[in-house]
C-alpha cells in the first residue's frame, strides 16, 4: 500500500476513535436546563442578553432612548421608525 494513503488512513482512524472516546465526559454530574435554580437560569438570561447587545454594538449600531424605551439602531431616522412601530403595533 502506498505509504501517503496509509498515512491518511491511519490519521483518519485515530480521528474517529479520539472523537468517540467521551471517558472524559462525566454526564450523570451535568445538569440540563430544568434542573438549574430560578437564579442560575436568570444569570444565564442576563449573560446572552449582554452579550447580544455586545456583538450589536460591534456591528456599529447605537443607543437610542425614546419615552423610557430603548432602541438599538444604525441611525437616529432609523431609531424612530422602529420606536413609533413598537408604539403602534396592536396588541395580539
């Protein structure tokens, strides 16, 4: 057999044993979402929802606050469009 198409046999091989070795992961200790605390589900909440804004504000948006509502924009024109949208949507 040619030594490259071995090389890449065997390289895939320990690929496929490394991915399936999960000795490592201890799942009886790991808990699902259900079993989190009120607090602990509320702090993860708050961490995504940081971390959205975070990412917006990379992309170049801004802060803009109309009558207590806060609104993440591109521009001011754009700002108040989606404001007087929120206003005026009908409730479901």
């Amino acid at each position: 057999m040619n030594s490259k198409i071995y090389q890449t046999m065997l390289m895939y091989a320990m690929a496929g044993l490394m991915l399936n070795d999960t000795s490592h992961l201890d799942r009886s200790i790991a808990k699902t979402y259900e079993d989190l605390t009120d607090e602990e589900k509320q702090n993860i909440k708050r961490y995504y929802e940081a971390r959205k804004k975070e990412l917006l504000f990379k992309k170049g948006l801004k802060e803009f606050c109309f009558g207590g509502i806060t609104i993440i924009a591109l521009n001011e024109k754009n700002a108040k469009r989606k404001y007087e949208k929120f206003v005026n949507q009908k409730p479901a």
